[in-house]
C-alpha cells in the first residue's frame, strides 16, 4: 500500500502514446435559430411559488377554482 497508485507508470504511458487521435475542427458558435429554440426550451421561474409555500394557499388555490366553476354552472342552470 506504499505505492502511489497516481504516479506516472512509464509502461501505461508508452501505450498510451502509440495512439494518436485527430479531432476534428468545428465550428462553436451556435445559429441563430439553434440560440432561439435554446431560448424557447429553457426552463422559467414559475411566478406563483411564493403562492404555494404554505398549506393553506395550496388548499385554497385548489378549491377556489371548484368552487367558482360550480358557482358558475348553478348560475347558468337558473338562467335557463
């Protein structure tokens, strides 16, 4: 365990320097419709967090829209 499993090997070393690998040169800059469809998936901050940070706004943003629309259509049934 007194060996340094990180110290150069020349054995590997000399392996590893008989390949030799082209990279091929391309271009970084990303178009212009690339940037806009990057633009339009990336993700947003959703503006009603701080809405939903306790219990009871939770409950009540379900239940409002229930309750409403259920106003809404006895409404609809007296009217006719």
């Amino acid at each position: 365990m007194k060996k340094n499993p990180y110290d150069p090997n020349e054995h590997l070393k000399s392996k590893l320097d008989q390949y030799k690998v082209d990279i091929p040169e391309f271009e970084m800059k990303r178009s212009r419709t690339d940037r806009w469809v990057h633009y339009l998936a990336s993700p947003t901050k959703n503006p009603f967090d701080p809405l939903f940070d306790t219990m009871r706004t939770w409950t009540l943003a379900k239940v409002i829209p229930v309750v409403l629309s259920a106003g809404v259509a006895c409404l609809q049934a007296f009217l006719m």
